[in-house]
C-alpha cells in the first residue's frame, strides 16, 4: 500500500491578489515560503520519509516541492514533473480577477443557465469556461477530466511497482478538488482547499482510498517549531 501527502502548492502572488492562475504562473509570496517551510517541518517532526515526489510542471508547484523536500528532510530522492496534474486551464481568462471569472462571465454561460451554485458541477464549470475562452485554450470536460485522473493513477502505480511505501505530490486546488471528486462522485466540490494544506490518500491494486482532505496539522506543527526559534 502506499500512503499518497498530496500537497497543495503554496501562496503565489496571484493567489493573494485574487487571480485565476491555470496554466499561467507566479511565483510564492514570502508568506507562501514560510508556510511551505512550516509544512516541511511538520513532515519532518513527524519523521516522514518520502520514497517519491511528483509535481505538476508549474513552477508554483515546482518550488513548493523544493521547499519540502529540504525542510522535511527528503532531499535527493526521485522526483519526476507531470504536466498531467497542472490546474486547470482558464483559456483566455488566466490571469483574470477570481470574482470576474466565477462571480460575473461564467452564470452568464448557458452551462450555468437554470443552477445554483450547489447545483453545479465541474463539468458545468469546464463547459461554462469552453464557451467564454477566444484563445481556444480551454479545455473539454472528457479531456481535462481524464489528463487529471491518468496523472494521479500514473504516479500512483508506479510508486506501488517500485515498493514505495510513502510519496509526495504536488499539485493545484482545483486539480485536487476534481481528483477527489472524481474518485467518489458523493464527495461535495471542495473548492478553496488551503495553500500548503495535506490530502492523504492510500493506493493498492489499483484503487484509492480517500483519508482526511485539507489536513493542516503538518503546516501548524512546523509553525510552532518556526515561533519557537
């Protein structure tokens, strides 16, 4: 079996001024650093010892991995990027403001037309995001739905081919909420898991069992070694 820490990367200056990110990139705020910092030290307390790491190809999620490999201790093991596990793709709206993109262009879609947001789906939301996007960017509900779950399966199996018993993931929010969401269609959509926050999951002959979502005890242990100093 192996125990799956699926991070979500830390706070980017998009992240803090309200901006859909997707595809397009900044880097972490120092806040974003030390909370990073915070969540390495936690695993290190813990004397977690990763035997993988896996991240998207943004560079968000890139240096959030850097961050805790040193601070956890787990410098120098195998690490591989998959573009398959980036955010979601905002088309010609990344880098738009949050509330101009979920709050205004999106009810306005036929996708969102007769819903409340309970009601609405990922799917509802990636076909809202189709009909708004002129750069053509955007991508289908079929196609982002599987990249997601292929590069979660991927990195899963092959850390179970190679024995690995612990590994560490970094990805995107929306990215995680739809994974979860994915494997176990009762889940609610969890949007606005925090920044540095832990999602355990176990893998095993081919399935996933989900654990705790949005686990910050990692981040606040950490915080207490750093006040401390």
């Amino acid at each position: 079996m192996v125990n799956i820490y699926l991070v979500r990367h830390g706070k980017t200056m998009f992240n803090t001024i309200g901006r859909a990110q997707g595809w397009s990139d900044t880097p972490l705020t120092r806040t974003g650093e030390t909370g990073i910092t915070e969540l390495g030290l936690g695993f290190a307390v813990k004397n977690i010892k990763f035997d993988y790491a896996f991240s998207s190809d943004s560079g968000r999620t890139i240096q959030t991995m850097g961050l805790i490999l040193k601070y956890s201790e787990n410098e120098g093991i195998p690490y591989e990027m998959d573009k398959r596990i980036r955010e979601w793709c905002f088309g010609s709206l990344d880098g738009g403001y949050d509330g101009e993109l979920f709050d205004g262009v999106l009810p306005r879609t036929d996708a969102y037309k007769g819903k409340s947001p309970e009601e609405l789906t990922y799917e509802d939301i990636a076909k809202g995001l189709l009909e708004v996007d002129t750069a053509g960017w955007a991508e289908p509900w079929e196609v982002l739905s599987k990249r997601i779950l292929d590069g979660f399966f991927d990195a899963a199996k092959k850390a179970e081919a190679n024995g690995a018993e612990n590994i560490v993931i970094v990805s995107h929010g929306m990215t995680i909420a739809t994974f979860i969401k994915l494997l176990d269609s009762r889940r609610p959509k969890f949007q606005g898991l925090d920044n540095g926050s832990v999602t355990h999951l176990t893998y095993s002959d081919g399935n996933f069992l989900i654990g705790e979502i949005g686990d910050m005890h990692y981040r606040e242990l950490g915080r207490e070694i750093l006040n401390a100093e």
